[in-house]
C-alpha cells in the first residue's frame, strides 16, 4: 500500500499552501438588495434597496430601474444566442 506522500506525488497540479480570499463586486451583498435595481419573477416590478424579493426570485443587478424592467427581454435574447451557439456546436445550425 503507498502512503499518503507517495499517492499526493502523482498530481500534476499544485494546490495552494494556505488560505486566500476572492472578492467579486458583482457577488457582493452588503444587505437584502446588494444595491443597484433587480428585476422580482414573483411580483413582476422593479426592487431596489431593502424593498427586494429573495434572491431565488430576482434578476440582476442591473444599474438601471429601466434595465431591470427590460430584464426577461434580455433573458429571452441571451437564452437564443446561446441556443444558436449550441445548435453551431454540436452542428445542428442550419
């Protein structure tokens, strides 16, 4: 049986030594909203601040309440690019 050096000495890749963080504006939450305006699926309107839906329910942030009003248009136009990006792929596209 190897030991536990001799099997970690098969990885071909390094794992860091310690701890470190990762910060994304994007992901930060400094409260309900996060800041910037969402878009709510279960109240159909725009939120903002501490006036938000729970994150399973919201679309965003986006930096504008008009942006977030336009937030399933912009859903639908992603979701048929990225269907042509498939079907292109997997050479399905016509």
């Amino acid at each position: 049986m190897k030991s536990t050096l001799e099997i970690w000495d098969f990885l071909p890749e390094s794992v860091a030594d310690g701890r470190f963080e990762v910060h994304s504006d994007c992901m930060n939450d400094s409260g309900p909203g996060g800041g910037g305006y969402f878009w709510c699926l279960r109240d159909s309107r725009v939120e903002t601040g501490d006036d938000v839906c729970p994150a399973q329910y919201r679309l965003g942030p986006y930096a504008t309440a008009d942006e977030a009003t336009r937030a399933l248009e912009t859903v639908e136009k992603r979701n048929a690019e990225w269907d042509a990006e498939d079907a292109r792929w997997t050479g399905e596209a016509s």
